[in-house]
C-alpha cells in the first residue's frame, strides 16, 4: 500500500484548505455573523484574487453614453435599460443609462471589453452570497 | 449458477435527478449479483441549449452558453463551437491566439484526468486517493484562474482568437505549475497504478474489446484504453497540435498489453497528464508573438457575423474524447441557422453494455465512471422483482457501500 506513507506524511502537515470564513465551523451561522458585524469576531482571510480577477462589476454612470452594446452582448440578460433625468441648464433631460442586475450576472466580462467609454470594470469583490437576488447591493446602478 | 426466471432481476438505474447534466437511465437484468443483460436509455435532459442558440443569443452571447454546456469540459465547447463560427464566417485565427486556446485546452486536460482519478477511487472506496488527487488538482486550478481570471468557466474564447494573452508573469505561474506536476507525477503513478486494492478492483473488469469499441464508436480514453489509436488532436491537428505532434496514448506503452478494462483507462488518463504537461512546455517555448484576435472591434466582429453566410464543422479533443459542432449561420440573423453539439459521452455510454455484461453490481459504479460520465446518475435505483412484481429502490449510496465492501472483502481474501 503506497498511500499508507503518504497518510502519515499528510497526518503532520497543516491543512491543505484554506479555512474560510471561520477556522472552526461557529455553532450558529447567524451568531457568528452578527459577531462579525458587531467587531467581536474576525473572519479568516480568503485566499487573495489573482491579478484581472472577474468579481462584481463597477459602472461609472457619468461616462457612460447610453450605446447600449453592453445589453447587446450580455450572454445572461443581466443589464437592462433605465433613464435618468439630467438637468442641463433650465431643463432637465431623460437620458439612457444602464442597470445591472448581478445576481444574473455569470462574470465574462464581455460587456467591459464591449464598453467604448470604459465605464464598466470588474472589481476583485467576490463574497455575493445574500438571500435576496434583487437586494440593493446585487444592483448596480 | 441455475438459470430460472426468480433469479432474474431488472435494475433500472437512474434516470433523472435534478443535478445531473447527463442523465441516463440503465436497466440491468442481473441474476443473483451477475449482470446478463444491459439497456441503456439515453437523452433524458433535455434544457434547450441549442434552442437558444438558434433563436436568442448572438454568436458572442453563444461562446458562453456552449461553456455551460459541461462545467468540466468548459474550454472544449466554446472551442469546439468557435472553429465552427470561424469556419461558417471565413475568419482566420492569428497564430498566437491558436497556442494560447491550446495552452489552455491541455491546462483543463490536466484538471479533468486528475478530477476524474479522484471520482474513480472514490468509486471503489478509496477515499485517500480521492482526497489527495483533489488536493494536487488545486494547483493546476489556480494556474488557470490566474491565467484566465476565473477557476471553472474560463471565458477566455472569443470568435477569432482569444480574449487574454499570456504575459510574462502568466507564462511564469503556468511553469510553476507544471514543475509542480512533474515533481508530483511520480507520486501519483506510484499510488494510483502500483496500488495493490485499485488494481484488484480494475484489473480485467468493464473489458472492452478492440472490435466492440470500433463497432460502437468509442472516443478518448476509452477508445484508445481499448487499443483504438483515435485522437482529434493527431488524425484532425486543430490549433497548435499540428505543429506539437501529439500521437495517442494507448495502455501498452505502460504496462506492455492492451486488456481494455478499467485499469488500461486509468493508465491512459494518468498518461496524458504527463502528455498535456510536454504539450504546454512545447506550446509555452514556441509561441509566435503577434496578435491575439482577429478582429479587435466587437461591433464589427458582429455585424460581420450577420453578413455571414455558411457552415461550419468543429472537431475537439475534450478530455473525455471527441466533441463536434456544428454550425450554420444565414445572412442577416444574429443567431446561429442550425447548432448541433455532439459530446462525447454521447459515444461512450453505449459501450457500457459490453463492458458491464458478466459483471457484478458492485462493479457498476466503477465501470460507469471509467468512461467518465456524470455518476449522480446513480443517485437512484429500483429493483423490480419480476416475479413477485415487488419494487425496492436501491440509492447510490448503498450501491456506493457495496462496491466499498466489496473492496473490503477482496483485500481480506489477498
């Protein structure tokens, strides 16, 4: 049995798993959440994202033209159209701007590489979880 | 044993749970633990993929709908459908973009062998194996997210070309992690080949013949575990392979015969790892600089798609064997005319029925992971007694706890 040496070997080493978000699993998800936001416990780190990671996209609004080629390309129909009213001078104007629903969104990127004012980045941020696909931050407006 | 319609049983397994991205239903008529006869019921999900192909996405939007096709085989896919698009619409790849989608092809080979090595040693109850695979695979993960930007759906294809190069640093990590692997190789022949309890389970079960494996068209591994010298990447180079020169693996060059069993299979996967890692030291030293799209401007690149008039046929070796598409396109229409996808565990479930004819239950998780399909299909089994007409269902779990003690029992009696 070759894997016999090789279990004593693993039996001293230090987990090959990255303990995240807690190094022991917490009695209670929710408790242990609360902790966290309340300062009294601290989240193990995750691993760190590599360089041009694909996370949760940023829209700068004020670049953007209102071409709409991002909502051309998007494999998973995650952006959708929405107008804004922009005063310019005396009156104020409609004007077309985009809204992302990340929930829906499957992170290629196409829409960035599409984009021909560069409003559309993707950022390193990952932890999406939430138990509401429509909550405020799963919107980018 | 005595023929006699008691001892006759129909099992069917499968066929549908609701995780499974291929289910299939098997009934198998045993007698007492022996498998006498073999059916297999096949196209059992239907979710509409190439549906909406043809009727809601753009050529662009389809690249990653093909991905979802298999969440394994995610780089072969959209390969295989973007040599379709390329050969519909005319487009010629730089050759750059060429080595880099096969630099990633063979990365994803990588991960599929040893991901598939972990399931298979899962399968006879050799949990050990299965942990440590899994942990060496974790590094060749790594490579690709840092590579391509994301571990599973690598995004990374683009009609015409690529949509990332390899830099300097990526080049780097790449290396890093074949050295890792060419540390490791040994390790991992030496447990999985020269193990004592994995080469009684595999050794002479799930035989395919030479013949049978011509007659019922196997592909990858399967075929060539068989002694069928088939490989996409040598009969139909793609890519770069033409100029890498990939010849297929077949069992004997490891162990000096071709038996076609399970065994041979394992030989063969753990063989192209070794492969996959030469590919990309071949690919990593010969890449030609230049571009790496054909055509840079998205817009134009789809209202070029519309003008285009054609069809298109894509071969891909995927680490289960061959993958097809096919592709028309009309002018004037956004989404493609007709697609049709051809995967290959479409080809290796027929095999099946040779392979687990004489075999016993226990060895029915095994042998159906060995041409490395999607096992959930297990998830559930019901044993009809004919005679009696009496149902009892049997779960992948329990099937999953005779194999291990069958594994027990076999290493009691060496």
């Amino acid at each position: 049995m070759p894997a016999i040496t090789e279990v004593w070997k693993v039996l001293f080493k230090r987990p090959f798993t990255n303990r995240f978000p807690a190094k022991y699993a917490p009695r209670s998800v929710h408790g242990f959440v609360r902790r966290v936001q309340a300062g009294k416990a601290k989240i193990a780190p995750p691993v760190p994202t590599p360089p041009n990671f694909r996370g949760k996209i940023n829209y700068e609004v004020d670049k953007c033209i209102g071409c709409g080629l991002c909502i051309r390309v998007c494999p998973t129909k995650a952006i959708v159209w929405r107008t804004v009213e922009v005063e310019q001078g005396e009156k104020k104007v409609a004007k077309k701007k985009v809204k992302i629903f990340v929930s829906r969104c499957c992170f290629c990127s196409q829409c960035v590489d599409i984009c021909p004012k560069d409003c559309l980045s993707m950022s390193d941020e990952f932890l999406l979880a939430n138990e509401d696909k429509l909550a405020n931050e799963l919107i980018v407006l | 044993m005595e023929m006699s319609d008691e001892a006759l049983y129909t099992i069917p397994v499968g066929p549908v749970h609701p995780a499974l991205k291929e289910p299939i239903e098997l009934d198998l008529r045993v007698e007492g633990e022996r498998i006498v006869g073999v059916d297999v019921k096949c196209s059992q999900a239907h979710r509409g993929i190439e549906w909406l192909g043809m009727n809601r996405n753009n050529s662009i939007q389809n690249i990653y709908l093909a991905e979802r096709v298999c969440g394994i085989c995610n780089v072969c896919h959209p390969y295989c459908m973007v040599l379709a698009v390329e050969e519909a619409a005319g487009i010629e790849v730089p050759e750059r973009a060429d080595y880099i989608r096969t630099i990633v092809a063979e990365m994803e080979r990588i991960h599929s062998h040893l991901l598939w090595a972990g399931v298979a040693a899962h399968e006879i109850g050799f949990d050990t194996v299965f942990h440590y695979t899994w942990a060496l695979r974790e590094e060749i993960m790594d490579a690709i997210e840092y590579v391509t930007g994301n571990r599973v759906t690598k995004g990374i294809m683009m009609i015409g070309g690529v949509r990332r190069d390899i830099t300097k640093e990526r080049e780097e990590r790449i290396r890093k992690a074949l050295r890792y692997y060419e540390e490791k190789f040994e390790k991992i022949e030496d447990l999985v080949l020269h193990d004592k309890t994995i080469r009684m389970r595999t050794r002479n079960v799930g035989i395919l013949t030479r013949e049978d494996a011509l007659k019922l068209c196997a592909v990858g591994p399967v075929a060539r575990a068989s002694g069928v010298p088939k490989d996409v990447r040598q009969d139909y180079p793609y890519g770069a392979y033409a100029d890498i020169g990939v010849r297929a693996i077949l069992p004997d060059q490891y162990t000096g015969e071709i038996i076609g069993d399970v065994y041979d299979r394992i030989v063969v996967r753990l063989l192209e790892v070794k492969q996959s890692i030469q590919i990309i030291h071949d690919a990593l030293d010969n890449i030609p600089q230049g571009d790496i799209v054909a055509e840079k401007n998205l817009v134009k690149l789809l209202s070029m798609l519309k003008r285009a008039e054609g069809e298109g046929i894509g071969r891909v070796e995927a680490p289960r064997g061959e993958d097809i598409h096919y592709v028309r396109l009309r002018q004037g229409e956004e989404p493609f005319l007709s697609w049709k996808i051809r995967a290959p565990t479409y080809n290796n479930v027929l095999p099946w029925i040779p392979m687990l004819l004489g075999a016993e239950i226990a060895d029915v998780p095994i042998v159906a992971a060995s041409t490395d399909p999607c096992m959930s299909c297990l998830n559930r089994v019901t044993v009809v007694d004919e005679s009696s007409r009496k149902e009892f269902t049997l779960t992948k779990e329990r099937m999953h706890e005779m194999s291990v003690r069958k594994t027990r029992r076999m290493m009691r009696h060496v």
